[in-house]
C-alpha cells in the first residue's frame, strides 16, 4: 500500500543539539516530496521540497535534506536547534505518476526543545 | 491580504448541525485545496478545485460533506447534520498554477471543528 511513514511520533532535543526526523514512503515511483511544519494555532508552513536532481536540498531555517532512494528515505535534519524550532514536523508526498495534485500527509513528529 | 485566511478559526457545533467553513486563498490562486486533520494525525486530503471547477472530491467521507467555489476564489465546506467523528481541523490550502504535482501550496491557520 502506498505511505507516508515518520516512525518517531515525538522527539526531545537540547537546544543547540543537533536533529534528524525520519521520512520513509512506499511509492511506485520517486514522489515528489516535502517536509512541512506546523506550529500551534498555525498553519503548516513549508520548509522544503525535493523534485529531481541533488539530492541534498535546503531549506528555510537552517533545515536540510536529503533524499536516498535505495531507501525510500528523505529525512530532515538541522544541526543545531534552535527553543523556535519546537513544533509538529510533517513529511508529505505527491505521487509523481498518477495525476495526483494533493498532498499525502505522514502522521507528523512532535519536537520538543529543552534549554 | 497575503496568505490564506480561514474562518472561523473555532466552530462548536452540536451533533445534528449544518455548519460552513471559509476559505479565503491566495489572491490569483488557481488551485484550491481542502484537508481534514484529525488530532494527532496528518492532514488528509478531501477535495480540490481548480478555478470554479471541483476536479476531485475522491476524498470526501461521506455525502453530508459539500465544497464550493464559484466564482473561483473564496470557497465554502459545508458539512451537513454533524457527528462528533467530523471534530478536526480543517485546512485549506492554495497554489498559484493549476494541475501540476510540483506545485507548492500555502496552509491557512484552519478551523478547529468541535461537534458536541
């Protein structure tokens, strides 16, 4: 069946400890892929988005990624966190070859920061 | 104004009640896009429009749930004689092109559904 897997539903990370979330999917072929994050009483804010090409890609505040597809793997990673940081991480996909225009949402990582 | 902008952001609803959620996108957004997020999951696609036009609604749970926009800019989720299985956040979503798996789209805030 086709998913969108994040195995960590929270994590705890000192502030200016270094981060990885987890993003694992089960697609046919290379989705194109996202992370998104969601603050309380937010909405979710993209932080990044692999297409094609290098697959290390950058994103807003101080986030990064990287694709592996002998994983099926695109896990964020930040190598200092900052307290602002702590909020609900999504992974999200859009299958590249059905037609498909939504977003298919994994079911999120919780970030707390501890000082 | 410069994002997507829900309302209301908080709705109660007894069980049985019609309620209508807001969707204001991104001005010149040509697609739209509505998501249901249950507490502690990840959003969940419900229906898209591209313009005026619904080109999917695979996602909708049942027949009481019904999504407009007709002059292609604000659109209107109405669910009819709410159960307490509807209580979630709402979210709509806008992206400037239409068809197109590339394109990003933009979050607003939500509306926390409460059906009591």
């Amino acid at each position: 069946a086709q998913s969108v897997t994040q195995p960590d539903i929270h994590i705890t990370v000192s502030e200016g400890a270094s981060l990885e979330l987890r993003c694992n999917y089960s697609y046919g072929a290379t989705p194109y892929l996202f992370w998104y994050v969601q603050s309380p009483g937010q909405g979710l804010q993209l932080l990044l988005k692999y297409f094609s090409g290098d697959t290390l890609v950058q994103g807003i505040k101080g986030f990064e990624a990287e694709f592996k597809r002998s994983q099926s793997s695109f896990n964020l990673r930040k190598p200092s966190v900052h307290w602002s940081d702590a909020a609900e991480y999504f992974c999200a996909v859009v299958p590249s070859q059905t037609g498909a225009n939504n977003l298919f949402f994994g079911t999120g990582t919780r970030l707390t920061v501890i000082p | 104004g410069a994002g997507v902008s829900q309302s209301p952001r908080y709705k109660v609803a007894k069980r049985g009640q019609d309620v209508a959620l807001r969707c204001d996108p991104i001005s010149g957004h040509v697609s739209l896009f509505w998501y249901q997020q249950a507490l502690g999951q990840g959003p969940e696609f419900l229906t898209y429009f591209q313009n005026e036009a619904q080109l999917d609604k695979s996602g909708l749970p049942s027949d009481r749930f019904f999504a407009e926009r007709p002059e292609g800019s604000v659109s209107t989720l109405k669910i009819q004689r709410t159960q307490q299985e509807d209580s979630a956040v709402y979210l709509c979503a806008s992206s400037s092109q239409g068809a197109g798996a590339k394109n990003i789209q933009y979050f607003g805030a939500g509306t926390r559904l409460s059906v009591l």
